[in-house]
C-alpha cells in the first residue's frame, strides 16, 4: 500500500487530479451545509430520525436533505433521469441504437442533463409541500415568491452537482456521481461515532460489539458479491490462410454476480416511497374516504414487517429486471458467431444464447438474494438489537465499498498505463 501511493504521488497529473477530486467533494460538503432560510432544522432532523423512507432518500441526496440545504436534492433528480432513458432506450429502437454510437451517447447525455431541470423543479415541489403539511413545525410562514425561490435555489444545486460530478468524472478517479454519494455517507460517520460514544454505557457493549462483526462481514460479502463472476470458456475457431494459421485461442466470458450494482436499490427506493409521498399531500383532504385511505397507506408503510418485505421482495425483482435491460444474451451469441468463437459443447446460435440467459438467471439468484438481504440489514438489526441510532446501513456500506473498488480499480489502471508507457 505504501508503494502504491508513493507511485501515485509521483505521478504528478494523477496526484493533481486527486486533488481536484478531494476540493471538488469539499466543495459539495460546504454546500449541503448552507441551509435554505425559515427551516427549523431541528424539526427537520427530528423527521428524518422518525421515518425509515426519508431517512434512504438522504441517503441519495447525499445527507443535504436533512439539513434542508441548497443541494437538499442532491442527484437524485439525475439519476431518476438517467434511468428513464435506460428504460426508454428499451422500447425505443432508435435510442437504442443511438446507444451504440459515441454521437448517440453523448447526444443521449445531454438529454439526460436537460430532463434533470423539471425534475429537480418537481421534486423539490413535492418535498417542500411534503413538509409543510407535516405535523412537525418545519416551515415557517413563507410566502409564494419565498416557495418560488426555494424551488429555484433547489434545482439550482442539482444543477450544480450534476456539474461537480461531471468535472469529477473528467479526472478518471471514480464515478463522479457515485463519489458525491459516498462523500454524504462518509461525512455523518465522524457524528455517528460521537453519538455513540456520548451515549455510551456498559449495558451498550454487547451490541457495539455485535455491529463490528457485522459490518466486517457485510463488507466482506459485498467484496466477494462484487468481485464475483462466473467465467465462460470461448473457444475461437482456428482459421488457415495460405501457410499460415489464425485463431484457435482459448479465453473466456465473465459473468458478474452483481451486474446491476445498487441500481436495483435505488428502484425499489423511488417504489416504495412513491405512495407514502403522494398520500402525505392527501392525507388532510376534505373527502373524507380520501384522507382515510391516505392515512392507511401511511400507517402500513409504517408497519416494519409490511415495509421490510414490500422491500426486500422490489429489490429482488429489480435486480432480475435490470439484468435484463444491460445484458443482452442474443448480441453476445450473435458477436461470437460473428468472431467465430463458441462455447465448447454449446453450438452456435440460438443454443448459446438460451445457454447464457439460464447461466445468468441462476447467478443473478445469488445477486438479487444478496442485495435484498443488504437493503433490509437495518431493519433486521433494529428487530434484534431494539435500537435505532446504531442501526448499520446495509445500502450505505454497498455504496461505500463499491465505490471505493471502482475508484481504486481506476487509479491502478492508471498507474499500470504509465508503467507500460515508461517502457
């Protein structure tokens, strides 16, 4: 480790570039701590602590949600519309093309950016709504043109952390978007353990304890989940022109574990807190069957058992339903007929193609069950150990680990680069 970052500090555009990246997040921190005026921020956290649903929408804010700041939002809008066409790029056969071109992919970008704007608008609207309406006294009195420009200053900041996770991108240190995440995580770990430590007696041993373990081994099984693949063995047919021969070289096909990454997450997220926002709006309605339904759909989003298996069973079936949108197994056969590759014992064609759709149903088994497992981790600890303020958060530490993998995966890519090109 010390002669990895003795190289990565020699290197002076990597070290510059990593340095950007760390200003760029100090910069993102600074800002989810300005808070927008006339919020009881104490109000504010009091929510958040009370609702399991608000306090995972933080979490993809980036922790500036809780402090009701500038960049309350965070990217969430970003992603949703990142995701939209993904799913668009599904039904749709000239974006789906467009996909495979760099032309298409950039022009595909842009739409992404421009589709953030409304969105970002939309969900602050229903966020700020959501709390005026609270039983918690958040909201001081404010006026029309004072909500206007809390929806301007809140799409503003999504804006401007679409910027930041961009210029991060630019640098090749990690995912911009995912760093801006893993930064809202990391940066409420220091208050957390002061929590614990303020309020620690000798009764608390026994659970402190047990929440190590457990999160040593959560991160151990997010490593080996993530890493994890199940190698394909590609047979390339040997080729003769005139004297000389081609192919007949043996590699393989990796197939991940987890190819849908916290994707699956974030879609069963956006589902599960999608009625219990739009029944807040409802819930004090003049129909009075109306404000009755709204208050029963609360209450059993409220209900742990309720919530923990409506989430856990959407996390099992987005990750089937992602795996499904990235990977193709009908393009892949038809590339490798193409190269005039196969799979031993498998023929070509149709064959191999039903071949890898049933290889990878059965991993993704193992994928889907372990990501449903770490979506509902907090709950099932709370259920044991009866308390809230140490509950791990299984999504959090998926999301940490897995950036921190793809992030140093990436700086040791460059640094191999480098070696080879010093040769």
């Amino acid at each position: 480790m010390i002669s990895k970052i003795s190289q990565i500090w020699r290197a002076r555009d990597l070290r510059k570039n990593i340095i950007f990246v760390l200003l760029m997040l100090a910069i993102f921190r600074f800002a989810a701590h300005i808070p927008i005026p006339n919020v009881n921020v104490d109000a504010l956290r009091d929510l958040f602590s009370s609702s399991q649903i608000l306090g995972l929408l933080n979490i993809f804010s980036g922790g500036g949600m809780q402090n009701f700041s500038i960049v309350m939002m965070g990217i969430a809008p970003y992603i949703t519309a990142s995701i939209i066409f993904q799913l668009l790029a599904m039904v749709i056969p000239a974006l789906e093309e467009m996909q495979k071109e760099e032309a298409g992919r950039q022009k595909i970008n842009m739409w992404t950016r421009w589709a953030t704007v409304p969105l970002a608008a939309l969900q602050s609207i229903s966020m700020i709504t959501l709390l005026r309406r609270s039983s918690y006294e958040i909201l001081g009195d404010v006026s029309s043109f004072d909500l206007f420009s809390m929806v301007v200053v809140i799409t503003a900041g999504t804006v401007f952390l679409m910027w930041l996770g961009e210029l991060i991108s630019e640098k090749n240190i990690g995912n911009g978007i995912s760093l801006l995440i893993f930064a809202g995580i990391v940066s409420s770990l220091p208050q957390a353990i002061q929590q614990t430590v303020v309020t620690y007696d000798s009764s608390k041993l026994f659970t402190i304890i047990s929440f190590i373990a457990i999160s040593i081994i959560t991160i151990i099984g997010v490593v080996f989940i993530n890493e994890g693949q199940r190698k394909i063995p590609i047979q390339h047919a040997r080729q003769i022109r005139g004297n000389r021969s081609y192919g007949g070289t043996a590699t393989h096909l990796p197939l991940r574990v987890n190819m849908a990454g916290v994707i699956p997450i974030i879609f069963a997220i956006a589902l599960v807190t999608f009625p219990a926002t739009i029944a807040q709006f409802f819930r004090n309605a003049r129909t009075e069957w109306i404000a009755s339904f709204s208050e029963w759909v609360i209450e059993i989003l409220n209900n742990q058992l309720i919530y923990g298996l409506s989430y856990f069973a959407l996390v099992f079936a987005f990750t089937y339903f992602y795996t499904e949108v990235i990977f193709h197994p009908d393009r892949i056969a038809e590339n490798l007929q193409r190269q005039g590759a196969f799979i031993p014992g498998i023929r070509p064609g149709s064959n191999t193609r039903d071949y890898l759709a049933y290889t990878v149903h059965r991993i993704v088994f193992v994928g889907a069950l372990f990501l449903a497992v770490i979506a509902i981790l907090p709950l099932i600890m709370r259920y044991f150990t009866g308390t809230q303020s140490l509950a791990i958060g299984g999504t959090s530490l998926l999301i940490v680990v897995s950036v921190v993998i793809e992030t140093v995966k990436q700086i040791e890519s460059q640094l191999t680069m480098r070696e080879y090109e010093s040769k």
